[in-house]
C-alpha cells in the first residue's frame, strides 16, 4: 500500500468508528403551510450526474425545531420581510412616479421568475442575476436609485419575488448563451482559494452530512435564499453567503455583484435544479 | 481576539529570534511526504500541542478531526480520520511531513497546509476576506508544528 491508500483506509476505518461526528440528513418532508409542497430531496440534474446522484436542500440539514419554523408562515421570521417587500412593491419612487404594481401587477403575478434566475437576458447581452433585474428596473425604469446589492430594501424585495414561486422548480438554463457563464461559475466552484486552500465542492459536494466544527455540511444549495439565519437574526442575500464562505477559506473574497459571483450563482444555482424554490427559508 | 493574535505574533517572534537554524517553509525537504529534519532543533512541547490542535484560533485541528484524548473540547468535526493512535500510525518525520504540509503525503487532500507561505489563489487576511499583504506567515509557526508533531507522537493505542 503505498502512504496515499494507507492514509485512505486507516481514514475510512477510522470514519466508521467516529460517532456523532456524522449525521444523517433529516427524513423528513416540507409542506408549508399545509398546502405548498416542497421537493427537499430529488433526482441530481444531468450536468452533475458523474458526481452525485441526489440533490438536497439544505433544510434537511438543519435541527427539527429550525426545520418546523419553515413550515409556518407565522413562525417563519422571513417572512415579516416579504410584508415589507409588499410594502416597497406598492409604493410609488423615483423621477417617473411609479411602482413595481404599475407596471408588473400584482407581486403574485411575478410566480415563475425567481426559478430561472440567474438566466441570460436578451436585451441586456449578459446573464443577470433578479438582484440585476430589479435595479435595472429602478434605475432605468423608475428613475430611481439602485439598491445596494445585499441591503435590507434588495433582500426584502428577493424574499418577496421567491415567496410567490415557492414550491415551484428551480429550473436554471445552462446551455445556449448562458453556458459560457456557467463554465466560469463552475470552475470557480471547483477552485481551491486562500490560504487554507478549499474549493466549495471540498465542502459542500465531497462532505455534505458530515460535521465541521459544530456545523453540520449540506449541499450548499441556493434554493432557500434569501435564508433567514438565526445566527444573525436577518435575511441573507444568496451572494452574502458566498462572501462568507470564501472569507473562511482565509480568502480575499469577490464583491457581491460582481461577474465571479454572478457566473458562481448561476452555477450553483444550477446544481438546484429540480428542488422547490424555498425561500425565505430559515437556518442557522 | 486581539489578544490572542497579538501572542501568536509574539510567539512566532520568540521562535523565530531564539533559534537561528530555523528552517523557512519554502526550504522544507519532503520525502515521500516526511520530513526528517526538525523545523526548529527544538523538542516540540506535546502540551502546546494539546492546544494548538484544540484552539480555533490556532490549528483548530479539531474542526475535521476527532481526538478521544481532548473530549474536554467540544464538537469535534468528522471530516478527516479520528486522530486516535496517529503515533502508532506514523513516524515522527512522517507526522511533521503531514502538518506541515499534508498535501505532499496525500495527493489533493483537504486537509490544509500549515507550514506554507506560498503559492495561495486569492489568499486573504486572516479571515477579514481582503487581500493578504506582506505580513502573511504560514499558519502555524515553524516551533508550533513541533509542537503539535510531539503531542501527535503520544497518540498511540
């Protein structure tokens, strides 16, 4: 044996005796409010079929009491946020007097977009991500200001356009002019950055259910965003996690909306497809 | 926090001063993933070692690994092989070769690098996420994986 397969097996053999250090993912099931079903669990799309066979969300990962408060939308604390997107949704800004309402209708009629984003639009040449979108529609439609991509106003905004498509599919184009994209997304997901050298698949595809430190891996899936976090006790946007992911691999991070972290979402977002859109999910 | 990183510099200082035949981590020689020669000509003290494995500031060790002799420290992780008997496993060399930089002994591991200072994509600054300047050290220092390699040594069934 040479020192690389005894490394192996004396770590395999040592992995089965570890206790506790392993947990399984929950077998349980999300319906919300006892009427949205949502898949937590399902078939891994094709793109990922020579790596893993499953694709999970990551509210199976999570303890049963963070898991329940997600089936209510009254013990959900996200969606306290989604009211105030309503509220931002109706409300008149910028140079031109209008509201998103004027122009897109009810907030319920935007049902279907939150799952194909990030996506290649057309008019604009390059692949957006919503955050893109709903700035582009402020600034140039509204004449009003951009949003700071992760602030408070953006994140509510994302919350409320996911809650109308939950239980919907994540269904993320890769191919045609978005694909160029995704490859760089793909390839970022598999570098290894900073000074303690981790890509996200050492952590999220090679060692999703297994414990670092005292947090329990999942698959690091998007379909959950924004993600109320009891730890800070707000929504996250999607691409501050990231931020925070890569920071704790000693890392110099990229900027959320920035075209590594755009092709990064498109990406990952890919590897969701199939799971429900969840969001506003909650976690730890 | 402050605190702590101000004595890891400290300590990283005093090493570096008290012993002139410190060898830097682009000079270390690997053997098949073993490194005979100490880093430092110093006995590695196997109680630092205890809690530089336990400490996260430190080698936070125990974020992947667990050690059934340190049960005081909580949650272990269980992404690398449980340390138990690493002593019977490996040869001192062997052991300084794998904490220092594990990637020589096992081909694309996980398990990081603590004795490198080079050849990092993006790396940062500590964990602030902005771009590392000319102060970035390997994360242990040359003295401290001795030390954990002396505390490893007494792992044994």
């Amino acid at each position: 044996m040479n020192m690389l397969t005894r490394g192996l097996a004396t770590g395999m053999m040592a992995l089965f005796a570890a206790s506790g250090a392993m947990a399984e993912a929950a077998d349980d099931n999300l319906v919300i409010n006892g009427e949205i079903e949502i898949v937590t669990r399902t078939e891994a799309p094709a793109h990922l079929s020579d790596t893993m066979d499953e694709i999970m969300s990551g509210w199976l990962f999570r303890g049963e009491e963070t898991r329940a408060m997600e089936a209510d939308d009254f013990d959900n604390p996200g969606m306290i946020f989604v009211e105030q997107g309503e509220e931002a949704w109706n409300t008149a800004e910028g140079s031109e007097g209008k509201s998103c309402a004027d122009c897109h209708g009810a907030s319920s009629e935007m049902a279907g977009v939150r799952p194909v984003y990030p996506k290649y639009v057309e008019a604009a040449g390059e692949v957006r991500t919503l955050e893109m979108q709903v700035n582009d529609c402020r600034e140039n439609r509204m004449g009003a200001e951009k949003w700071d991509y992760t602030g408070g106003e953006m994140v509510n905004m994302v919350a409320l356009l996911s809650s109308v498509s939950r239980g919907l599919p994540v269904n993320v184009a890769i191919d045609g002019p978005a694909q160029s994209t995704w490859e760089k997304g793909k390839e970022i997901y598999y570098t290894r950055f900073g000074q303690l050298e981790l890509s996200c698949a050492n952590c999220h595809e090679d060692n999703y259910g297994n414990m670092i430190r005292a947090d329990h891996l999942s698959q690091g899936q998007i379909n959950g965003f924004p993600t109320y976090r009891l730890k800070n006790n707000k929504l996250n946007a999607v691409q501050s996690r990231f931020k925070g992911c890569v920071r704790d691999t000693r890392a110099e991070t990229f900027k959320p909306g920035s075209p590594e972290f755009v092709a990064l979402e498109l990406y990952v977002g890919s590897r969701g497809n199939g799971l429900s859109v969840e969001g506003p999910s909650v976690r730890n | 926090m402050k605190i702590s990183v101000m004595a890891l510099v400290a300590s990283v200082g005093m090493a570096a001063s008290a012993v002139a035949a410190e060898i830097a981590p682009t000079a270390v020689t690997y053997t098949d993933g073993a490194v005979e020669q100490s880093l430092t000509g110093v006995a590695g003290n196997p109680e630092e070692g205890a809690k530089i494995i336990g400490s996260k500031k430190l080698g936070n060790c125990v974020a992947c690994h667990q050690v059934t002799a340190l049960a005081d420290v909580p949650w272990q992780g269980g992404i690398g092989p449980v340390l138990d008997g690493a002593g019977d496993r490996w040869s001192e060399a062997e052991l300084r070769g794998i904490v220092a930089n594990a990637k020589m002994m096992f081909e694309g591991t996980m398990m990081p690098a603590f004795y490198k200072d080079t050849g990092f994509i993006r790396p940062g600054k500590a964990f602030t996420g902005e771009a590392a300047d000319d102060t970035l050290g390997p994360l242990l220092s040359a003295q401290q994986v001795e030390d954990v390699v002396a505390y490893l040594a007494t792992l044994k069934d």
